[in-house]
C-alpha cells in the first residue's frame, strides 16, 4: 500500500506541473476540461489536483468565468530561482557579444529593493570610458535601466508620479511622460547624466518565462561616443536584439 501512495502522489506531482506548464501558455486563462485535456486526465482529478494548486497560491481560480490561471505564488517562486548567479550565467555570454561588438561597455542590472544594482558586467577597451558600476547601486530613476524596469513593471508607478508631491523626485511629471514613452516605444529607455556628468545609458528589459521584467541590459558611454544617429540607428537595434536572446533564455516566448 505504501509503494502504491508514493507512486500515486509521484504521478500527482507530475500532473500539477504539466497543468502549470499549460497555464504559463495560457494568459486568458483556462477552464477545467480544456486543461483535462491537455495533461490526459479525468476532469474530476484536474478538478482536484487545481483545489489543492490554488489552496498554496501556485493557481488562481477567477471569477465569475471560473478560468484558472498562474498565481502570484508561482511568479513569487520564479522571481526566487532566477538568482543573481543564474542572471548571470545566462546574460553574461550575451552581454560580452555585445561589448565586442560596439567596443562600450554593457552591463546585466537587476532591481534591488528601491535600487537598480548592476550585477554583471563585459568592458571594452576604450581609452575613454566610465568608472566601473560592477556591484554598485543607485536609485532607479537615475538611468535607463531603472526606468525601463520600472516603466514596464506596472502603470501604477506611473500614476503615482501624476499625482505625487514627493520632494525628491524634481520633477514627477515629466518622468511620467518619459515612463510612458518607454512603455510605448517597445520598453527602450536612453538617459544624459543620471550616471555622472557626460555619461550616456541606454537600457532594454529582459524578461522571464511569465513576461516579468527581471533586468535590463544596460549600454553606457560618453556623449562624444553616443551621440543620437549612433544610438538610434546602431545601439538601440543591437540591444533589443540581445535583450530577446537573454529572455529566450529565460523563457520568454512572446506572443
């Protein structure tokens, strides 16, 4: 009897996972039989299997259509095994193309608690260059990479900063406007001197396998180098092109 438990809960494990594989594909959702379905179960036992998912957080079950779909437990627990040492294994390789390609540097940055840390970096050999920011932080409306994850983790940051009388922000309403032109643009931020006097980043996200920003890779130089025709037409390509390599690597099909 006990081998015969093992084995059930060993096939019931199976199953949550297939169901929320499925559920990853699914934005709109999903209903019992559809998923039944997918993972070869009776809807009795997906109906069961999914009570015990959504009683940990893992599923969310909406209303009134009674779809269900990934919840926050499950994106809580992604956010936790993509660690800074998996971030980067998978983007360095990216991240050194890159600086080989343009000779600037590029950095992997990752948000950390009210900061934009950069954690990884691939240098050039330019006899102009910034100090390296390799393990140093700052607040994240300071340079592109901040403001691209923060522009597109959610609107409400952006409607926080219309109606907000924070005296450390100069000026709340033009950063919302900028907020909003990076989310309309495709998610590519480009910042002047929030990184010292001269300095010039530009920042596209990257991506989990829900659609979750988890970074950005991050470009930056001297004005003299960067200037807006090189930006445009040379950096900006480049990095959005290496930012969707360093989310397929995490997972992130677009739709």
């Amino acid at each position: 009897m006990v081998h015969e438990t093992s084995a059930y809960t060993v096939i019931s494990v199976h199953k949550a996972f297939e169901i929320l594989d499925e559920l990853t594909g699914c934005p709109d959702g999903a209903g019992v039989q559809m998923l039944a379905s997918k993972v070869e179960l009776t809807a009795n036992k997906t109906f069961r299997l999914l009570a015990n998912l959504c009683e940990i957080g893992l599923v969310e079950q909406e209303k009134p259509s009674g779809n269900y779909r990934i919840g926050m437990t499950s994106f809580s627990l992604a956010q936790k095994l993509v660690s800074a040492s998996s971030v980067i294994n998978l983007t360095h390789p990216v991240i050194e193309l890159l600086a080989k390609k343009h000779g600037e540097d590029v950095y992997m940055t990752v948000i950390k608690d009210d900061d934009v840390l950069f954690l990884d970096m691939a240098g050039c050999n330019q006899q102009i260059r910034a100090m390296s920011l390799i393990g140093k932080s700052f607040p994240y409306f300071t340079n592109a990479a901040g403001k691209v994850m923060k522009a597109l983790e959610s609107t409400e940051i952006i409607e926080w900063l219309t109606s907000t009388k924070n005296k450390n922000i100069s000026n709340p309403g033009f950063l919302a406007s900028e907020l909003l032109e990076i989310r309309s643009n495709g998610g590519v931020a480009v910042d002047t001197g929030g990184l010292g006097d001269g300095v010039i980043s530009v920042a596209v996200a990257v991506r989990d396998y829900a659609g979750h920003v988890i970074g950005a890779i991050t470009m930056l130089g001297p004005s003299f180098r960067f200037l807006k025709e090189r930006i445009e037409n040379e950096i900006i390509p480049s990095l959005v092109e290496s930012a969707a390599l360093a989310s397929e690597k995490f997972g992130y099909m677009p739709a």
